[in-house]
C-alpha cells in the first residue's frame, strides 16, 4: 500500500537500509531535486556516512522532520 503522505524522511529511511544491507558504512550519494532533499538530510543526520556529496535542485525552505 502506497502511504497517502509521503515524507522525505521515508526516502532517507530507505537510503539508510539500503547501504546497510549492501554492507556500505560509507558511501557516495548524489541526488537532484526530491533526491537533492534526501541528500540534504542524509548530510544532518547521518555526515559520517558520507564520503562524498552532490546534491542539485533542492528546495529552499523544505519543510521536513530532522532527528
């Protein structure tokens, strides 16, 4: 079932379990425009997964929940 509220923080919850079932404590992310606002919490949550970034076409003022 597909939620009727989509939240950014999902997407980052998924790119977390993704890496973690790949084995990856580290890695690569890139992403533009939803994907620029995963990136975007991925590097206020979790900077010491991230050995390099690049995010794109993000919105400003994104209004999401942060840890």
């Amino acid at each position: 079932m597909i939620p009727t509220i989509v939240l950014t923080s999902n997407f980052l919850q998924d790119v977390i379990a993704v890496a973690d079932h790949l084995g990856m404590k580290v890695f690569t992310f890139a992403g533009f425009s939803m994907g620029g606002a995963v990136g975007k919490l991925l590097a206020i949550d979790y900077p010491q997964r991230l050995a390099r970034y690049r995010f794109e076409g993000r919105r400003r003022g994104l209004k999401t929940q942060v840890k």
